[in-house]
C-alpha cells in the first residue's frame, strides 16, 4: 500500500510490481486491497471497528490520487506536496478493482461486526463514490468487480448478493464482473474433493464452474474475470505438494477445459513470487515451480482470439480435453490425466494412463506435444517434442498431468 498511515506516502513497492508487468509490454489489472488503516476506527489489527467514513469520501480521495499518479505521473498529498511517477503516465492503469473480497474480513485492519468487511449495500455505496472520483481524473478507466472470495455470498438471482447489489445499483456499471476460486481450502482432503468438491457439492471445480454458469446466465454481455484462483486456499503447505506438483497440471488443465465454455475471459494464477502453495517463482532463489510452466502452456495454447473445437472425452472423470484453433491456424489439444488413485487418495500423484487422441476431420501436417506431469523438472520445464502426423495420436501418462498437443494442418 502507497499510503498506510495518513499523509505518509511510498510508491516505491507499488512501482515495483507495476514495473515488473509493464516491462513486458502487458497491462496490469490494479486491484486495491482495501482502505488504507489510518481510514478504519480500530487502533489495532483485528480489533473490532469499521470504515469510518461510511460514505467512502474520504476513500474515494485516495483512489483518486492514485489514478493521478499512474495516469496523469503525479499527485498532490492531502497537504498539498506533489509526489512524481518516476515513470511518467508510461506506467498507466486502465484497470481497477477498488477493493478486494469484500465478503471477507479476516484481512482487514478491522473485524466489522459484520463479519465482513463491507455488507453489499455498503460494497455499492463505495463504489458509487469512488468510481466517479477516479472517472474525473481520467474518463477512460474501466472497473471490475466485486472480486468477492467466491462466486456464491447469500441469496439473489445470481446466487451472489454483491454481483446483484453492484449490478442493479452501480451508477456505473463494472466492465468485467470478478470474482475468486480454488480448488479447496484445506490440505487434508482427499485429492477427488479438490477436483470436484466435498460430498455436500462445496468446493471444487464444479463449484467455480455453477458459480461462472449463474452469473453469465443473468448477465450475458458481462465479460467474467477470475481474478484469483489455485488449487487450495489453505495457507499451511500441503505436505502433498498438491498445488505444486503433478496434481496442478491435472487440476489446471481440467479448471480451464471446464471453466473455458462458460463464459470466464480470464484466470488470474495466485500468487506469482511466493511459498510453493501458492507461487509461480521461490522468492529464496527466483526459480520457477511446476505451476509456472503449467501457466506459461496454457497461455501458450489458447492465446486470445482463439476459437474454440468441438472435443470430447469418454470419462470426464479419467480424462479431460479442450481443443482450440488459434489465430495462427494452428490447433490445439489440451488433455488431462485425472485419473485419482483410490488406494493413496489423498497422494497427489494419481494412477497411469494411456491415451489415444483422434483428431476426426483434421489431416495433421506436424504434430508437437508439450507434457507436464511427475517427470517434468521444475527449473527447466518440460520439453517440447516432435511426433508423427497422424491420427490417432497416442499419449502416456504415468500418472497426473497434462499434455498439450499443437497441431499443424494443411
């Protein structure tokens, strides 16, 4: 945070992240936590309090200041000293999350009686006030939200009362509506509920996918941002290595072949330099960790424009797959070994498989494949392969992971 107590203000770490994405030519999304603790009534961490200005104000100021920093390359403190981008208006946000879970309050400099860090109507008051604030300074941004904790928070059509409150009362609309999702949150469960959910149908793929189903059907033009996502939110380290071993690869490829045709734009991977559950590089040694070239594949695959196959698989419990055409006019094949081994539930290493990959209607000119599972070394990544073009297309799995195929036809 650039500014924690009043009139005290540092970019300097803000800058660095904002650098670190800039540099290599993307635009960062800039999702504000919360108010700053000098805006909240508690005089400790975790003390019961709330916002004091309830009208948001005083907040909406400061997310104005801020704007003018990175778009305009300078502000003007509360007591009137100018504080200069280094970087000039280069480093410039085109878009905002204002806050970030407000359904939740166990981060919060204050623990509202509540229980949340803002109720729904109090989510809608602070966005009508602070997004006008921001729009004066530059009417170009564009807003998302509410990027609450999960997609479901009590009743309303959606199935989310912050989605329906912002939605129906927002003087200006979001333009992407956001929300968060993992796997599970609790490293003791077996590796079946961290792909499908627990035997009450919480948790698990599914659970993000209804989530992602609801809200598209009640507001279809809406594009939809999963601005936090992994494989466990629990934040002990699974003694599994779950969320950074083979397991992942099989958990992300099945999360994004499910979640892909439901409308959801975007997968925001939590966290990038950080402790192995949650990161894509060791913030000791800089190196990556397997869930960095699961992303990167990903990405590689299915860039944007991209126009997605018919594909089909005959156990979706065993095995996952999507299929897109890419801008380039090649295609590919996304397939998942999830195939859960009943005897070590919760190992995260899952049983073999052997896959064949029909390729109906395509005559393949060059085929490469790019697989990720337990043989992949973390450092390196995995290495990409030429095989025949041909079809079917055999495929072996010693257990969890994913392969990509990219496919060149004539």
């Amino acid at each position: 945070m650039p500014e924690i107590h009043y009139n005290e203000w540092s970019f300097a770490n803000l800058d660095v992240l904002v650098n670190d994405v800039t540099i290599t030519g993307e635009r960062p999304v800039m999702n504000i936590k919360f108010a700053p603790d000098w805006m909240w009534t508690c005089s400790h961490y975790g003390d019961p309090g709330h916002v004091e200005d309830l009208t948001f104000q005083t907040y909406a100021q400061y997310m104005a200041r801020l704007v003018s920093y990175y778009n305009l390359g300078h502000m003007t403190t509360e007591t009137g000293q100018v504080i200069t981008n280094p970087a000039g208006t280069s480093n410039r946000i085109d878009y905002w999350e204002p806050w970030n879970e407000p359904d939740l309050s166990n981060e919060t400099p204050c623990v509202p009686d509540t229980d949340v860090a803002l109720t729904p109507q109090e989510f809608l008051t602070m966005w009508n006030a602070v997004v006008p604030a921001m729009l004066a300074v530059d009417p170009t941004l564009k807003f998302v939200g509410p990027a609450t904790a999960g997609g479901q928070f009590g009743s309303g059509q959606s199935g989310n009362e912050y989605i329906d409150t912002l939605m129906q009362g927002a003087t200006v609309l979001p333009y992407a509506i956001s929300f968060h999702g993992y796997g599970y949150w609790d490293n003791t469960v077996t590796d079946e509920w961290i792909f499908d959910g627990d035997n009450t149908g919480s948790g698990g793929i599914p659970d993000i996918k209804s989530s992602a189903n609801r809200i598209h059907t009640h507001y279809p033009s809406k594009p939809m941002w999963i601005t936090e996502i992994n494989v466990n939110a629990d934040w002990g380290e699974d003694t599994h290595h779950r969320p950074w071993n083979e397991f992942a690869a099989a958990w992300w490829a099945s999360a994004y072949t499910e979640l892909a045709p439901v409308n959801v734009g975007m997968l925001d991977h939590y966290n990038i330099v950080e402790s192995p559950q949650f990161g894509l590089l060791d913030y000791d040694t800089g190196n990556p960790f397997l869930p960095y070239w699961i992303v990167k594949t990903l990405n590689a695959g299915f860039p944007m424009n991209s126009q997605r196959l018919s594909a089909s698989s005959p156990d979706t419990q065993q095995i996952e797959v999507t299929a897109a055409r890419k801008p380039s006019g090649q295609i590919t094949v996304l397939v998942a070994d999830r195939l859960v081994d009943t005897a070590h539930p919760r190992a995260g290493h899952g049983l073999p498989l052997d896959v064949n990959v029909i390729l109906d209607g395509i005559t393949p000119t060059a085929i490469t494949l790019t697989q990720i599972d337990v043989t992949t070394p973390p450092v390196t990544g995995p290495t990409t392969v030429s095989l025949p073009p041909s079809s079917p297309v055999a495929l072996h799995f010693p257990g969890y992971g994913m392969a990509l195929l990219t496919i060149s036809t004539l």
